[in-house]
C-alpha cells in the first residue's frame, strides 16, 4: 500500500523568507504520480503541480519551485519570498498507475506567512 | 477556465436522513471521484467512477454511500442514512481521460449532520 508523510504540521514564517514543505512517500510501484495541492482558508483544493516517477528534473513555477529525490523519495516543495497569499494547507499526494487513480493524500502541512 | 462545481455549499441534515451531494465535473472529463475530508484531517478517498461504473472504492464507502450519474452532467453521491461520523467537507473531483492526469476539485460541500 502507498503512503504519503508531511511530517511538518504547521510552519509559520515571516513574509518574504523562503519555506520549504517536506513531503516523503512510500509505494512498491515504479510508475507513479506525485501531485501537490493548496488548501486555502476558504476550503478549495487547488492543483499546482504533478511529475511522474521518471521525471526527476526540478520544476520552477515563478515562486513556487518543486525537487523531485527518488533516492530519497522525497517530493519537496519551496516558496521563494513568502507571501500573506500564500497561507494555506498544502497536500502533497500521490496516485499510482494502473488503479482507477485514487489520490493518496499527506495529512498536510499548515503555512502561515505573517506580515 | 471550466471547473468543477458543487451544490449545495453547506448541508445541514439531521441524523438518519438520507442526503444528496451533488457535482457537476468539467464536461470533458471521464473520470470522477468523491472524497471526503473530516475537519482539520487529511483528504481521503471514497470512491472513483468511470464508465457509468464504480472502478474503486474504500473501505469508508459502506453500504449507505452510492454514486450516480444520472445524466451526461451530473455526478452525486448519496448517504442513505447519515451519522454523526459522516460530518465532513466533500468533495468532487474530475480528470481527463486518462486516469493519472490532475484531478480537479469542486469547492466542497460541507456537511453537518446533528
């Protein structure tokens, strides 16, 4: 069976340092998808970002940038100069080929970015 | 952009009454899944349904949770006889067709059975 651990619960930073959100995962499989989501406090689940277990190539999104470790398997995600907005719960999760696609989820890791 | 909506926002039940959430996926989208989400807990899977078919559920889909799409929008989930423990924010999720892309989810549903 899959599983996906956040072992951080909540982290709280000043606006404009950098965070980083751990996310570590387990599966015998060796074709996977791993994804992050955004909680906001308004409930939503809002996508940011999937990469498949072949693709270990770092991603960059302006602030938001992803390392992808299988070696580790370690899916880790950075906020570069933090903002209020970004204030949320992240889900990091994980789906694993040839199911009917059930996403796996982190208990999540609370940010609050405080001015 | 097209979206996953939901209705209605807020359900408040009383228990033992059967309730009907309600999501409309993005039109293109093939597969779609409930989840639930207790209050201060992760996300956990319900249910996946494709092909007019449930293709995986989990252990929390008893025998009281049943899914229909009714028609070539629709896609609900039906609690027949709700519990406190049913208490949760629910939501809807559809993705393209193949089953490893981004699933997309509605705002929610909570629900707050008394």
């Amino acid at each position: 069976a899959q599983k996906v651990t956040q072992a951080q619960t909540e982290i709280s930073v000043v606006e404009k340092e950098d965070v980083t959100l751990d996310c570590v995962y387990e599966t015998r499989d060796t074709t996977y998808y791993l994804f992050w989501y955004k909680q906001p406090p308004s409930g939503e689940l809002v996508f940011l970002i999937r990469r498949n277990s072949f693709d270990e190539q770092n991603e960059i999104s302006g602030r938001y940038s992803w390392n992808f470790q299988k070696s580790t398997s370690s899916f880790n995600f950075t906020i570069t100069a933090s903002q209020v907005v970004d204030s949320a719960v992240y889900f990091c999760a994980l789906i694993i080929t040839g199911t009917a696609s059930k996403l796996t989820f982190g208990t999540g890791t609370r940010l609050q970015v405080t001015l | 952009e097209p979206e996953v909506t939901q209705t209605p926002s807020h359900q408040v039940t009383q228990m033992g009454q059967e309730v009907i959430l309600r999501c409309v996926p993005i039109s293109n989208h093939l597969y779609f899944y409930w989840y639930r989400q207790i209050l201060g807990q992760k996300v956990e899977f319900l249910v996946s349904f494709y092909n007019n078919e449930i293709s995986e559920k989990s252990e929390i889909f008893d025998d009281q949770f049943s899914v229909e799409r009714p028609d070539g929008s629709n896609f609900t989930l039906k609690i027949r006889s709700t519990k406190l423990e049913d208490s949760a924010m629910y939501f809807c999720a559809s993705s393209d067709r193949q089953a490893n892309q981004p699933q997309h989810f509605g705002d929610g549903t909570r629900l707050s059975i008394l």
